[in-house]
C-alpha cells in the first residue's frame, strides 16, 4: 500500500478531526505533497456535507391515524389467538391429567398383587400380624392354639372347665298355656 | 462535518424539560399509552429519512417506518434500558429494512421495473412550478440519493446513520453491532465511493460555486 493510499484511509479522521497529533501532521504534509489527495479530501467534505443537507423528508399527515389503525386491527386478533391458545393449553393439560389419572386407577385395581390366582401367595398382599403366624417348628396337629384367632376363649364351650358345667343353672322350662 | 439531526431524544430532552425517550418507553411499559404517542411523534421523520435513503423509495420507507413502531407496540416489553432507546428503534427499522432488500433482491423483474420508472423521474423533473435553483436542487438529490442507493448495503447503512441521521461512531456501532473500527472504515470507504461516483456533479457543483 502506497502513502497515498494509506492516506486515503485517514481523510474521515482528518476532516473530524480525530486523528491523533503525529498522525494529523503527516496527513498535513501529504496534502500539501499530493494534489490528488487535496482534490479527494475536499470532495469527501463536499459528499458529507450534501448528505447532511439533503432535504428532510416527513411522514404523511394521517400517518398516526394509520399506526393506530394497525396496531388495533393486527393486536386484538393476537390477543384472542393468545388466549385461545393459552385455554388450549389448560385443556389439554386436564384431559391429559384425567387419561392419566384413569390409567394409573385401571393400572392398580389390573396389577399382580390383586389378582385372585396370585392374592394367596403374597403375605404382604394381606398383612397378617404376628399371633396369627403359624410357627413352622410347631406341628399343627399337636397343638393349634392360633386356629381360632378371633375366639373368645371364654365362649368356647368346649373349653370351659367340667366344674363350671356342674354349676351352670338347668333351666326348667314352664308351660305358659297353663 | 457536525451531526445533523440530533438523533436521539434523550439528547433533546436533556436540554429542555421534556422527558427522555428511555422515560417515555418506561412509561410505556407501564401501560401509558400517551407516552407511546410522544415516541411516535418523535421518531417518525427521522425514521423516515433513514429507511428512505436507504431504500430510495418514500412509500415503501413510511410502510417499514409503520411497521417499525407496530413492532415497538408489540414487544415493548423487550426493551430493557442496558442500550438507548433510539438505538434500539434504528435497530428494529435498519432490520426491517434489510429484510426489505432482500424480498426485492428475489422479486428482482419487479425491482428493474422500479428503477427504470426512478430514471424516468430523474430525466423528467416537475419543471411546472419549480424555479431553476429548486430544480437544481432536486436533480441534485435525486443523483445523491441513486449514488446511495447503489452502494453495498453494509456501506450505505452506515453512510445514512452516520452523515444523514447524524449518529456518532459509537452509536452506529450499538446499532448495526460491528466493532466501532469497522464503522470508521466502512463510513471512510462510502464517503471515497460516493466522492468517486458523485465526481462529475461535484466538479459542476464546485464551477457553480466558483
């Protein structure tokens, strides 16, 4: 790249006047040296100059009118195309909940653990406590204490003492008709 | 070479009593529509004449100009105060514009069209009432604003904020999001370019004043 050309680069900066002092210097002698450079500096001011001065041109007198008009006819389909969609949005999200909500119900009363083939061979499907478990080191034929969990070891009859039988009252029965 | 139109509101306002545009746009966002209207009235022309010199065509310029505040309206929420206003407005236009470009670079028999009924106009100005300085005049904008049109567009954008609009470096800078040098070189090259194709009015120009 010749000085000219590099001095070209310069000529926006000189004409305002924000080359720094070394550099303004040398642009200085450069112009003084080269003609050309002199010629092109003055029309690069003459060009910026008529650009600022081109006529100033304005919008037309209804142009607020208009903008409004377009605000008003664009937005308020938008606004409604918002809601529709957010309320879209809502409605499918509580068809999803109840589908899902319905297929999680079907899933558990469908699972494994309630079927009636399999309900006998889980123990936790029905929890028993633990009077009701059955030792397996004790032989059920000797002893079943737990056979009747639920009984009323006092109503049992069979295992109410002799005594008790002696003294239970016998009940006479009246004939009422006499 | 001094900056022209001022181009930010908040400049203005900091001089007088008016609110700033970064108030206004504040006042916006919390629902006062007044305060939209002042932007508009505001920014409008010089939004004009930034999107007009950059697409040579004033129908087309107040269309984007209409659509640029439209976008304001709409995403006023977007606009946070880490940048200033004007430049966030120039942002959306300068955006809008480009995207206009680009559908006429596809339409472009539509395109020729246009320029060919441009170079009627430019051969053929009103001559009815204007007297010969204003026709001067408008013979001379019309060649100006060709010379803009048929820059690159990276070079006409920031010609028109830089030299039209009257923007500082920095500010051009926020605006098209290139580094601040690259602004400097880019407006230096459209100034040469413009020089160079301008160079037989200029030389004209120059024998009238002398």
């Amino acid at each position: 790249m010749g000085d000219s050309d590099r001095m070209k680069n310069y000529i926006s900066d000189y004409l305002e006047n924000s080359l720094d002092p070394s550099t303004h210097k040398e642009f200085e002698d450069a112009l003084k040296r080269s003609r050309e450079l002199s010629t092109m500096t003055d029309r690069v001011a003459a060009v910026s100059a008529h650009l600022s001065n081109l006529k100033k041109h304005t919008c037309s007198d209804d142009f607020s009118v208009k903008l409004r008009e377009k605000i008003h006819t664009t937005s308020e389909p938008l606004i409604s195309r918002r809601t529709v969609l957010r309320y879209s949005f809502a409605a499918s999200f509580v068809i999803i909940l109840v589908i899902a909500t319905f297929t999680i119900t079907n899933l558990m009363s469908d699972s494994p653990e309630n079927t009636p083939t399999l309900q006998g061979s889980t123990q936790n499907a029905n929890p028993v406590s633990a009077e009701e478990q059955v030792d397996p080191l004790v032989d059920e034929g000797e002893l079943n204490i737990n056979s009747k969990p639920n009984e009323n070891a006092f109503s049992d009859s069979s295992r109410v003492q002799p005594e008790e039988k002696k003294n239970k009252p016998k009940i006479k029965y009246v004939d009422q008709k006499k | 070479m001094t900056k022209t139109q001022g181009s930010s509101g908040t400049e203005r306002a900091q001089q007088g009593s008016q609110p700033t545009d970064e108030e206004l746009i504040a006042r916006f966002q919390n629902g006062d529509t007044y305060a939209f209207d002042l932007l508009v009235r505001r920014y409008k022309d010089p939004l004009l004449n930034f999107i007009y010199r950059f697409l040579g065509d004033l129908v087309e310029a107040e269309d984007i100009v209409q659509e640029t505040f439209y976008r304001v309206y709409k995403n006023k929420h977007y606009y946070k105060e880490v940048a200033k206003f004007s430049t966030w407005i120039y942002t959306i236009a300068g955006n809008l514009a480009k995207t206009e470009l680009r559908r006429r670079k596809r339409r472009k028999v539509f395109s020729i069209h246009k320029e060919t009924s441009a170079e009627k106009e430019l051969e053929l100005p009103d001559l009815k009432s204007d007297p010969e300085s204003e026709v001067n005049t408008v013979v001379t904008e019309k060649l100006i604003q060709k010379a803009i049109t048929s820059l690159p567009q990276k070079f006409r954008q920031v010609i028109v904020l830089r030299d039209i609009q009257g923007f500082s470096y920095e500010e051009i800078s926020s605006i098209i999001k290139v580094p601040l040098g690259t602004v400097k070189s880019r407006v230096n090259r459209a100034r040469l370019k413009l020089q160079e194709d301008l160079d037989f009015l200029l030389e004209d120009l120059e024998n009238i004043s002398n």
